[in-house]
C-alpha cells in the first residue's frame, strides 16, 4: 500500500550531521541539528507522481541546512521512493558578526527517522544504511562531495541520486511485500547479478527465476575449510568433502593467496608455493572439484590497498587513491629530514573517523592519505 506523502512526511525526524571546515590534520568540531520543517510539491504523470520534498533548519545561530528529496510515488507497483539529491549549508549572519567570521561547516550524514512501525523503507544505495527499526532509522552517509572550488554544498542531481535513496510502503502481507521488493529490486536500478543471456533483460520474472534457482542451488548446504602444501593436497581435500557429503570447500586467505593483509601485493596475487601457475592452477583446481559436484568458494579482502601495492603506491601513488586533504610541500626533503611541513592549499576539509550515530570506536584507526 502506497503511503501518501501528508501522513509520511509529518512523523518524520531528521537529524544532519555537521562539521566544522578546517584544513589542518585535526579533525573538524562536529554537531547535530534537527530539520524540523518541511515543505512539498507534486507534480508528474499519473502513472508516477512525483514531487519536491525541502527540509530546512531555524532557530540556528551557526547555519541555515536545507535537504532536499525528489518523492515518486509509482502508482502501479505499490510503493514510493524518496531519493536525496541537494544539501545546502550556509552561514547564518547575525548583527554580531560579519561573513567572514562565521564559522563554516559542512554535512556529513544525514538521520532519517520514522514514528509508524508499519512502514518499510528499503535502502536504494550502499551508503544509505539501515538501522533495522523506525526508531534506529536510516542513515545518509555519502553527504560529502567535496569540490575543487571550495563549495561544499552538493549539486542537484537526478532522482536515483549519488547521495542515496530508499523505497517506502505501508506494511502488507509477506507475499505481497515480496512483490514490491521484486519491483524495486528491477525498476530502481539495484545492482542484480551477471546472468543475463546477450537478448536478455532484468526483468521480474527474471529476478524470480534467480531467486527459485538459488534456493534450489543451496537448499542444501555444506562447506569444510581447506589447507594443504600444493595442489594435489588441495584436490585431496575435495576428495575428502565428496565423501562427506559436502558441497563445497572454502579456502581462507592464508591459504590461496599466502598472507592475510595485501602488505606488498595485489589483492588477488595468489600463493605462488600452491599455485606455481597462477590461476591456470587454480582453474584446475576448480574443474576438478566440479566434476565431483563440488564448489569452490575463497574468503578475500576487497578494500585492502597497502602501503606498497605495486599497482598503486610505487614511487609514483596513483592519483585515482582516494585522499582526505590536499597540501604543498613548504621544504625539500633530505636524507637526514625529520620533520615535513606542508601547507594546506584549502581546497577540501579534513573530515575522518566519523562518531556519529553508532561509528567505530576507534576512529582515524585505518590509514588516510594526504595529496601533496
């Protein structure tokens, strides 16, 4: 069941989170504020209306915030999208103070919480999150888009945004929510798996099939780890899980790729003493536990770059790394140099180890780089 958009929006509370700009290592001073009002318009077909959803703070002395959603409701499948697509922070002026002084800050997450325990909201985004209940909410956590110009207000964009988006409708029965789901899960874009034929397309039937072919697939399930020296121990052990009636065989890190942290390789490089033959070897592996009716599943880390990846950080770091700040170097660096100074060239602010709403207590823990 759709749920209009006049009993949605007043049990709404939205919480942002801002930071302080600052261009230094420290990390900016940051608050909350609540958005506690709100205004909308419709517009669109009728088939899929859709309108303009704007929250705004008051009563601020620092900033004024404005978020602003583009609402759909998509009459003929039962739900309704709202997807982020503008944030604006601007100082307050107050007859204390010029421009100049006012602190400037920037938003980095935005809380959406919702009173009706009887409607669903679906994340349309990874870094949309879902806290599981109404009152845990949802959680914008890609609302900083960082320019070169030093504008630190996000653009408006399209209504599947950058900045995330979720799916709502009113509670129903669980057949009738697993059509909905199906529905969001073909006409909202979502990432679905590499399976289409060359003339195929993503469809709900489609969807379903996957689903009824998955859970066919791996209604019965069994996995056992495997270690071993070289392949044929390896093969041995797929040997072994036959026998045990298992499905499959899951090899940790350590054993296909000789190591744990990436320290000095690439994250798929694999274990030169079991697969002398890279992943020729490892295809063999693979056919080989096939043609016992056995899969082959690894565990790997996918977001591990070290410090001396051959591929990104040689002597030139690639430029595509991901950076917090930027800076000139102020001396040269010699062999005997202890201490570098770098002056910030105020183009992005500093913002990590973020403590808002349930983040890791340990922040800043993981490396940062700076572009110097």
């Amino acid at each position: 069941m759709i749920v209009p958009w006049e009993d949605f929006l007043p049990q709404l509370t939205l919480i942002i989170e801002l930071q302080e700009i600052v261009y230094t290592i420290e990390d900016g001073k940051r608050r909350c504020i609540q958005l506690d009002s709100y205004t909308y318009e419709e517009s669109g077909q009728e088939d899929c209306k859709q309108c303009d959803i704007v929250f705004t703070s008051k009563n601020d002395d620092t900033s004024v915030v404005r978020v602003t959603f583009i609402g759909r409701i998509v009459l003929n499948h039962d739900y309704s999208t709202m997807n982020l697509v503008q944030v604006d922070v601007s100082p307050t002026l107050t007859s204390s103070s010029s421009k100049d002084e006012c602190s400037r800050e920037h938003a980095t997450k935005l809380k959406l919480i919702w009173k009706d325990e009887s409607i669903r909201l679906f994340p349309l985004k990874a870094e949309t999150l879902l806290g599981g209940t109404p009152g845990n909410g949802i959680v914008f956590s890609n609302l900083l888009n960082r320019k070169m110009d030093g504008n630190f207000s996000t653009s408006r964009c399209d209504h599947q945004s950058e900045f995330g988006g979720v799916a709502l409708w009113k509670d129903k029965s669980e057949s009738d929510q697993d059509e909905i789901l199906y529905n969001v899960w073909v006409n909202e874009k979502l990432p679905h798996p590499k399976i289409l034929e060359q003339d195929e397309t993503w469809t709900v039937p489609r969807a379903k099939q996957f689903v009824d072919e998955y859970i066919a697939k791996f209604r019965r399930y069994g996995e056992v780890y495997i270690n071993g020296e070289n392949l044929d121990e390896l093969k041995q052990c797929v040997d072994h899980a036959k026998k045990i009636h298992m499905t499959s065989v899951y090899m940790h890190i350590n054993t296909w790729g000789g190591r744990y942290q990436p320290f000095d390789k690439e994250t798929y490089d694999l274990n030169p003493k079991i697969f002398p033959n890279g992943w020729d070897d490892f295809k063999e592996l693979k056919t080989y536990a096939e043609s016992k009716g056995i899969g082959v599943a690894i565990r790997t880390l996918s977001h591990s770059i070290s410090l001396k990846n051959p591929k990104y950080c040689s002597k030139i770091p690639d430029d595509r790394l991901s950076h917090f700040w930027r800076g000139t170097l102020v001396n040269e660096i010699g062999p005997n140099t202890t201490e570098i100074i770098i002056q910030s060239d105020k183009t992005l602010p500093t913002s990590y180890g973020s403590r808002f709403f349930g983040a890791r207590p340990n922040p800043g823990t993981h490396r940062n780089w700076v572009h110097i």
